[in-house]
C-alpha cells in the first residue's frame, strides 16, 4: 500500500479554486476536487455525480481502446475499483 497524503491532490485545485473568478473555471475545478474526494473516500455514488451523462473512458493498449463506456460500464468499472481496495492508498 502506497503511503503518501491523499489530500494533496486537490489542495493545489483549492488554492486554485479560490484564485478564479470565472464560474465556468470554479464549475470544472469543484467537479475535479470533488471527483478527487470521492475516489479517495471509496465513495461510488459521489464519484458517478462528477460523470458526464454518458462517460467514455480510453485505456488505449496493443489491442486499442478498451475502456468502459456508458454509465453502467464505467460504474462497474468503479466497483471494481474500489472493492478492489483501489481507492485506499494509505492508511
């Protein structure tokens, strides 16, 4: 298990967050921090509220795309995840 601290990741998108003025901007850096929070948390619901409608997901490989579409796939994708334990990186 990786041991680092998690929150790093959307300190920066705060600080960030608290700089900008443009709604559209504050709008994209909330969802990313919140996406941030959710994947962290394990929390599967939170993390599908950051998705657009209709997610496309592109893990390109040898073999081409083979990432989850649609948000069946992509919610199943993150069950694995964070069954997996996935989204504990440290304790």
């Amino acid at each position: 298990m990786l041991d680092f601290d998690q929150t790093l990741g959307w300190k920066a998108l705060e600080d960030r967050l608290a700089a900008t003025d443009n709604p559209r901007h504050r709008k994209l850096i909330q969802t990313v921090i919140d996406h941030a929070k959710a994947e962290s948390g394990g929390d599967l619901d939170g993390l599908m509220d950051t998705l657009v409608a209709e997610p496309q997901y592109h893990f390109w490989g040898p073999r081409g795309d083979s990432g989850p579409k649609g948000q069946d796939d992509v919610r199943a994708y993150y069950e694995a995840y964070i069954n997996s334990g996935g989204a504990i990186l440290s304790s």
